[in-house]
C-alpha cells in the first residue's frame, strides 16, 4: 500500500474539507525545470546521497494557476513528492540531481475537495472553481497558491482515480 500523509479533518463544508497536516517533508523540482517527474522518480530510485531506493508515496502535488480574481500567486512549473514519513530532514537522503530540493513543510491547514476521474484541464478547473466559491460563499481566507494532488499510478482507470484540488487557508 503507499503510505499517504495523515491529517486530521477540523470542518466539513458542503463537500469540501478543511484539513490538518502535520509538518511533512517534500521532494520538489521547481521552476522550469525539463521533466520534474522524471528528475524525481530518479531520485527515489536512487539518485541520491545513499543510494537507496525511496518508496513512493502519494499523493503526487503541483501547484496549479488560478485563472479568477484570487490572491494567487505563481511559483512557475513544479512537482513535488511527498517523503515517506520515517525520514527526518537529518536522515533523508540527499538528492545528487541539482533541480531536485528537499525540504520541510510546516504544519498547515488545507481547504480539500476530491474529484475523480482523469486530471485534465477542463475537470481541474472546475474543480478549482468549486473550491474557491465555496470558501469565498463561507469566508474562509486562503493563502498561496492551489494544488493539484494526484494519488494513483498512470495505469489507474479514470473511474478509479483519485484527485484533489486544495490550498491553504488561514
């Protein structure tokens, strides 16, 4: 099974969910970086300071542009993998690929909503629609900038996919 980040639900809001996450780790290639996913499988297939192989977790996150007036801000092209849980930002491996950054994420709340099918333009954007109409029609304030979370393989039938759009709230 892949080990997902634990949270703890504090609301529920018509179908979105504000959420708990502890602090986590993240392996992120950013900017306009030439195959961020690939740069990162080679990093958890060993590509690293040990050598040694990094199960995958999920979900897979990038940071998606929101085209509405939100106070949204862009940090450009990233992915980013969650670190499996037993690593501490002292025993994680360091990657020997310069693009990939590894780094700790404070503990945050996250606004969530959970779609599935597969992740194509047209589906996220509603989705990212959704969410925000729901936190502007309840007065919950975001800060940053929406995610896309990707939780199955690419051989994941659509009708078995999940995926979330989220992003932080104060």
């Amino acid at each position: 099974m892949v080990e997902t980040p634990s949270y703890e639900v504090v609301e529920r809001i018509d179908d979105m969910e504000i959420r708990l996450y502890p602090k986590m780790i993240l392996a992120t290639v950013s900017g306009n970086a030439v195959a961020p996913f690939r740069a990162l499988f080679n990093y958890i297939s060993g590509d690293n300071s040990s050598r040694s192989k990094i199960s995958m977790t999920a979900p897979v996150i990038t940071p998606e542009r929101i085209d509405m007036t939100a106070p949204v801000i862009s940090g450009g092209d990233s992915m980013s993998f969650v670190v499996p849980s037993k690593y501490t930002m002292e025993s994680v491996p360091l990657p020997t690929d310069g693009r990939v950054r590894v780094h700790e994420v404070p503990e945050r709340k996250l606004a969530v909503i959970r779609f599935r099918g597969w992740a194509r333009d047209g589906s996220v954007e509603k989705q990212k629609v959704r969410l925000f109409s729901i936190l502007r029609e309840n007065g919950v304030e975001t800060t940053g900038e929406a995610s896309l979370l990707r939780y199955n393989s690419p051989w994941t039938p659509g009708f078995m996919r999940r995926n979330e759009i989220a992003v932080e709230v104060v």
